[in-house]
C-alpha cells in the first residue's frame, strides 16, 4: 500500500482503517521487536558491556516490555482471531501502563537523587518485589536483580577490567549516568521510557477501541439486514 | 436542594477542623505499623540505614543531623546499620557497632551522634563519601573495604578485630538483624517510632512534619 493511499485511507475512515492495521501482524510484531529490542539493549548493552547496573525500578521497566513482547507476540500468531488479539491487548496495555508508572516512578526517584529536594520519594528497596510476586531475580538475576542504586546508572567498571577502547570512550562519554544526550544531561532513561510506554499504550487504547467499535458496528449492520429481510418477507 | 449545600458547608467545615487538629497522618499514608515489631524499642526512633544507599547519605547530609536535635526529650535515637544490603554490608555493620559503642563509653550521647566527635559519625561519612561520590566499589575485598572506615577513625585492623569479639558488639548486631524486616517494607533509610510504627518516607514532606508525626506515633 502507498503512503499517500494509507493517508487517505485514515482520513476518509479513520476508526475502519486502524481497526484493520490491528487486524494485521505488522504492528504487533513491531511492538514485540521494539520492546524486545528495549530490553536486549538496557541488559547485554549497558548492563553487560558498558557495566551500566539496573536499579530496582529500571528492573520492573523490564518486566513491563518482556509484557508487552509477550502479548505482541501472541497477537501476531493470528490477529484475526479474538482470543489471541484479547489476550496480545490485555499484556500489551498492562504493560505499558505499568512501565509508564515505573518511569514516572523512577524519574522522581532521579530528581530527588541528582538534587537538595529528597523529599517525595522512598529509598531504594533491598529487594523486588514484582507484580504477582514473582521471583523473577531469583530465576534469572542477571535479568531481574536489581545490583544498581536508584537514581544512579553511571557505568561502574571493575578493578581490573580491561576495556576496549571503544568501552572506554563510551563508558566514559555515560560516566555521569544515562541521558538520550549525556553531555546535555538531555532526557533522563526515565523520560525516555515514559515516552515510549505511553506513546504504544496510547496506540493501543486507540486500536481497541476502534476494533471495539468497528465490532459494533457490524453487529449493528448484520441486524439491520436481518430485520429488513424480514420486513421484506412479510411485505 | 438549599439544605444540601447547608449541610455539604457543614461537612467541610468539620474535615477543616479535624485537618486543623493533630488527627493530621493517617496509618497506611503516612506510617505503618510493623507486623513484626522492633523488640524493645519502646521509647526510641530507630533509624534502619545502609552504606549502600543513596537516599541514606542524603539524608544523612540534610535530614537526620537537623532532626535528631529537635527530637522530644523522651525519645532516644538508635542507628541500625542493615548488613543485607551492599556487598560489604556485613563488614559496615560489625564496624558501625564497634564504633557505636565507643561513642557511647566516650560519654557521648545519642544526640551527639551528628557531631565531629563522633566515631561512628566519621567512618559512615567516609564510607559514603568513597561508595557514592568517589564511586568505590572496594573490588580488592574486605579488607580494603574496612581500610576505609579504619582510616578515617584512626583505628587498627587488629585493635578492631579484638572489638568486635566484644560480647555487648555480638549483642548490638543480633538487634541490628532485626532491620531487615523494617528494609523489605519500603527500602531504607526507615525510620521507626517505639519499635512499631515505620514512617513512610515517599511522603515526609519537611523536618517539621516528621518532627509532628514522630511526636504523635510517640505517645501511640
């Protein structure tokens, strides 16, 4: 499809054509990529190879994407099929809407950290506590162990680890913790997260209810068809 | 509809009031009380805190030093080092108790806790010092890790390993143990009123709040 016929499309029938988009594999699979890819990089990237430790919250941040690659994943093995797509929605949005309560969490935590203004915002918690209870970090905790403090992600490199010299350059380009732009101290990993997670859960709260209200509207339609076949009979 | 808005009026003028009481904090918002409680510890704010804890230090730079002065008269202040977290939280407890009680045979009081004469006082600082602004990570060990509290107080390795076989430092950690079920809660620092009530940190809003709620968990 063309770009110009997708912006058409949207125009002449907006809440038809994202219920389509979602009945399609292209986005669900996006979304489980991109989450999937979120977590890949804050675990092998910053964690592993840039000595990056994640914090209690940033810890939770993880579970919310692996979430939503779950439920993207299920929805993308069938998305015409209503039990997948309901079960793909209902991790999706739980998700994300969770992940933008650990960011907004997180980000105050990093406010009060980096500045005189602690008040607001509790310590930092020996040990997760995760949604169900979980032991996630007791599975796996090279994933789910919290071994950062909260507020500080600044690379914290070993005695005696021997860095390439592109680990130095970028550990020491991050050396004041993760920013979007660390020489700016521009966007926080908190804002960063908060603006991917709300931006997906809108996304999402929008497809559903356009597929809710296309449903609808066939249903609508159906019957209507249904009771002027009868009238015509009677007639 | 003229009575319905006399008696909303009212209502609120009532909440006003109460607002305007001491019936201020709520259970639940405010403070929680320990399903496990501190034994003896009436009569005490206990202060659960870990070397490995960005929180602690900050308020061990601005909060506690100005608070513990304040405190009312009748209640005593007790630190609680929290072995559980950190790599060499076992290491900092067996330090901080060992320098607790010579503090307290030094004549100095739980109020004096903040001030330059104290032992304690000195290695906590130096410890978060090197943890949280010169980034130490203690990877050659122990032993390096106790160097830094050593130093600051000007004690040797083997007159602390003596100190710590003291019966009463033995006797100051099993309390100290007790800090973990306080941690798991809402993380550290905690702050305790009489063994029973932990204040909720995410919602202290200034020292003079803390100061109110802590009077009123006191006679609770």
């Amino acid at each position: 499809m063309k770009l110009s016929e997708m912006i058409g499309n949207v125009r002449s029938n907006p809440i038809g054509t994202i219920s389509q988009w979602q009945d399609k594999r292209f986005l669900w699979i996006f979304m489980a990529v991109l989450s999937l890819f979120m977590v890949i990089l804050a675990h092998s990237v910053f964690q592993i190879w840039l000595y990056m430790r994640p914090c209690e919250q940033c810890v939770y941040i993880r579970i919310a994407f692996f979430a939503m690659a779950f439920g993207g994943i299920v929805a993308a093995l069938k998305p015409s099929n209503p039990g997948f797509k309901i079960v793909g929605y209902l991790f999706a949005i739980w998700g994300s809407f969770k992940g933008v309560l650990y960011s907004i969490k997180l980000n105050k935590i990093h406010h009060a950290a980096h500045s005189d203004d602690l008040f607001g915002v509790q310590g930092c918690s020996p040990e997760p506590t995760f949604p169900f209870h979980l032991p996630l970090d007791k599975w796996s905790p090279e994933w789910f162990k919290p071994t950062g403090d909260c507020g500080y992600d600044n690379p914290i490199i070993p005695d005696g680890a021997q860095l390439s010299s592109l680990q130095k350059a970028i550990t020491d380009f991050y050396s004041e913790g993760w920013y979007l732009w660390p020489p700016a101290h521009f966007m926080n990993m908190a804002q960063c997260t908060v603006i991917t997670f709300g931006v997906i859960l809108l996304f999402l709260v929008v497809a559903a209810a356009c597929w809710i209200v296309t449903l609808v509207r066939k249903r609508q339609t159906a019957a209507q068809t249904a009771s002027a076949s009868c009238h015509g009979k009677l007639a | 509809m003229f009575t319905f808005a006399k008696t909303v009026l009212k209502s609120f003028a009532l909440v006003a009031l109460l607002a305007g009481t001491s019936f201020a904090f709520t259970e639940g918002t405010d403070y929680v009380k320990l399903a496990k409680p501190i034994a003896n510890a009436q009569g005490t704010l206990i202060k659960v805190f870990s070397y490995d804890c960005p929180f602690c230090y900050k308020y061990d730079k601005k909060i506690t030093p100005n608070l513990v002065p304040k405190l009312p008269r009748d209640l005593k202040f007790r630190p609680f080092h929290l072995k559980t977290k950190g790599k060499y939280g076992v290491q900092g407890s067996e330090l901080f108790a060992v320098l607790l009680l010579k503090d307290q045979k030094a004549g100095l009081s739980d109020r004096d806790l903040y001030t330059e004469k104290s032992l304690l006082k000195k290695a906590k600082m130096a410890y978060y010092t090197a943890y949280h602004d010169k980034k130490e990570r203690w990877d050659a060990g122990p032993d390096a890790y106790l160097k830094t509290g050593l130093d600051a107080v000007g004690m040797t390795k083997a007159e602390f390993d003596k100190a710590k076989n003291d019966p009463q430092v033995k006797a100051l950690l099993k309390e100290w143990d007790q800090s973990y079920d306080v941690a798991k809660i809402q993380g550290v620092p905690g702050f305790v009123v009489n063994g029973k009530y932990l204040i909720m940190t995410k919602n202290i809003t200034s020292i003079d709040g803390m100061l109110q709620l802590i009077n009123e968990l006191k006679t609770k």
